[in-house]
C-alpha cells in the first residue's frame, strides 16, 4: 500500500531535482523511493556526509 507524505523542500532545490530525475526516467517519488531503499539496505546513507570547515569551525565556536 502507498501512501503520500509530505516534505518541505526549497523550491530551486526540487526544480532542478525534478529536472534532474525525468532525465533520468524517474518520477520524484520514485527517486525518493529508491534513496530510502538504499538507505534501508545499506543500513546507512548511500553517500558519504562530512561537515564543511565553516560548519565545524561554526561547531567549534558554539562549544565554547
């Protein structure tokens, strides 16, 4: 059974993600499909995640 959810998402962002994905043949709820499926089966994000150094000096600067 399917069932709609909702996201809230930049607009420029889910632009050029749908731009993106029907050049790819896949609708974006396919696309967000698939990226949980692979979360799901790797038991992690499919991608690698790192802080920017801006993000950890802004971290770092918080801590103190």
């Amino acid at each position: 059974m399917k069932k709609q959810y909702k996201v809230h998402l930049d607009e420029s962002l889910k632009t050029e993600a749908d731009a993106l994905f029907e050049s790819m043949g896949l609708s974006f709820s396919t696309a967000v499909g698939l990226f949980l499926s692979a979360t799901i089966k790797k038991g992690e994000l499919p991608f690698k995640v790192a802080a920017t150094d801006a993000a950890r000096e802004r971290a770092a600067k918080a801590r103190l």
